[in-house]
C-alpha cells in the first residue's frame, strides 16, 4: 500500500522580468484611485452635502425624472438593438467572406474615432424632417402614411436619441462578440445539424449558450456608453423638458444657472441607477458562465 503523496511546502515563484504583483497591484490602486474613485468620492460628499430633504427634493423634481427617463429608457433601447444587430454584423464578419469585408469591419471602429459632434451633425442633416431619410418618414414621405397623417418625426424627437446612441454604442457589442464567435468552432453547428437538430435549436442551443456572457458584457458596455453620451445626442434631440432632454444636458443646464446642488443631485441619481444597473449585469453574467461553462 502505497503512502499518500506529500504536500510540498509553499514556495515562491521564480522572479519574473515585468514588475511584481505588490508593484503592478500598488500601481493600479493609484490610478484606479486618481482617475476613477476620488472624482466619484468628491461627487458623493458634494451630495451628502446637500442634506437628505434637500437631495431628496431636487431629485423629485419633474424636470429631473423626466430627463433621467428617457436617458436611461433610450440608452436601454439602444444597447438592447445593438445586441441584436451587433450579433448579426459580428457573424457576418467573422463567417463570411466578400468583397468589401475589410472595408466594413473598418467601418464598425468609425464611431469610436469620429468625434461626437461630428455624428450628432451628420445624424441630424440625415433623419431631420427635410432630411435625407427623414424627409421620407414626415408628413408627405414615402412611410408616412404608416405612421399616420403626420407620418414620423425621428430628429428632435426620443427617436432620433435612440438613433444616436444605437450609432455610438453598436462598436461595443461588435467588437466584444467578434473575438468569441471566431473562437467557436463550425463543426460544433455541423454536429448539431448531423444529429437532427434544426437551424433555430442550432443556433438556440449550440451557439448563443457559448456567446451569452460575451452579449452581456457587450450590452452592458453598450448601455453604459450610451448614458453618458452627450456631444452626439444634443443635436438631434430637440432638447425640449419634459420630452426630448436628457441628463447630460440638465447637468449641463444646472450648472450653467450656477445651480450646483441640482447639478450634483442629477449626477449622483445617474452614478447610483447605473451602478445599480451594472451590478445586476454583471450577477447575470457571472450565473451565464457558472451555468454554461463558458468565459466572456
């Protein structure tokens, strides 16, 4: 009978040529801490600040709620159709072959080098009413009549913000989910049909359980993009209270009437929502890999 082995006793790694980990650790809690948790520490003590009934009271503000809305409903919409469609462009780059794909596969990375105003612009002279596309959805256009007499107003509307945060957002799910479908090999798909199974329980059961945690992440990278957006969307939204303004430009605003506290109370409900968002995205992330056994 043989003896069980023994634990060998702890040992320490060879020294490596890049910095250690108690330097490359100090290193990233500095900067993390310079560029990320002072200005977000300056931010929540400027807010307790306030008080609790006067955060509270300029929080409820209708003007606020309505701003913050529409940020967040718009950056949701934007991130969720670039989920979508990011996945079908990030397929057809990586499993096809065409004339043009260097071009296109170029062309997803604009959004990140164009500067903001510069898309907010462009988008605006394209779906404004006497637009190029726009003029085909507003009254007497082309569509029209399927949205009514006065057909569809897409600039200067919640539209048209949707637009603009589909445009700046779309690189991120792009770019998370290329990598990974590149990965995935196509005999996995040419198994699953062998065995019977269609092109919908392929794609089903084979395909998105492997791509899952990389569309989360890209759908959070997405949404987070999108909140914060501003030069893009402030063109094309109209920027009217109540109906197209957004909480970038409120803070904006707020600061401009040297309302510091308003600004402050828009700017924490914005860290404390997206933070909030995050987190739960990121507790459906870390289940999609624990239950597929995949990594983003």
């Amino acid at each position: 009978m043989t003896a069980p082995p023994q634990r060998q006793p702890f040992a320490f790694r060879a020294p490596s040529v890049v910095p250690g980990f108690g330097l490359a650790l100090g290193f990233t809690l500095t900067y993390l801490g310079i560029v990320v948790l002072i200005p977000l520490a300056a931010l929540a003590v400027r807010a307790a600040g306030l008080g609790f009934g006067e955060f509270l009271a300029l929080a409820g503000d209708r003007r606020v709620l309505a701003a913050l809305k529409l940020s967040f409903g718009a950056s949701i919409a934007a991130a969720l159709i670039n989920t979508v469609f990011g996945l079908l462009v990030a397929w057809v780059l990586v499993r096809y072959r065409f004339p043009g794909r260097r071009l296109v596969d170029a062309a997803i990375d604009l959004p990140f080098a164009l500067p903001t105003a510069v898309a907010g612009i462009a988008l605006t002279a394209l779906y404004a009413p006497n637009g190029w596309v726009g003029q085909a959805f507003a009254s007497g256009g082309v569509f029209a009549p399927l949205f009514g007499t006065e057909g569809l107003r897409i600039a200067y509307s919640p539209i048209g913000i949707v637009v603009a945060l589909t445009f700046v957002s779309l690189p991120f799910v792009v770019r998370t989910v290329q990598p990974v479908l590149e990965e995935i090999d196509p005999e996995w798909e040419q198994a699953a049909a062998t065995l019977g199974a269609s092109r919908w329980q392929t794609v089903r059961r084979v395909v998105l359980p492997t791509l899952a945690p990389a569309l989360l992440t890209g759908f959070a990278l997405a949404l987070a993009r999108s909140v914060g957006e501003y030069g893009s969307v402030i063109f094309i939204a109209g920027n009217i209270p109540y109906v197209s303004e957004i909480a970038p430009l409120l803070i904006v605003i707020r600061l401009e009437e040297f309302n510091y506290g308003g600004a402050t109370a828009v700017a924490m409900l914005m860290l404390i929502i997206s933070f909030l968002m995050l987190l739960a995205i990121n507790l459906i992330q870390s289940w999609s890999r624990r239950r597929y056994g995949h990594g983003a």
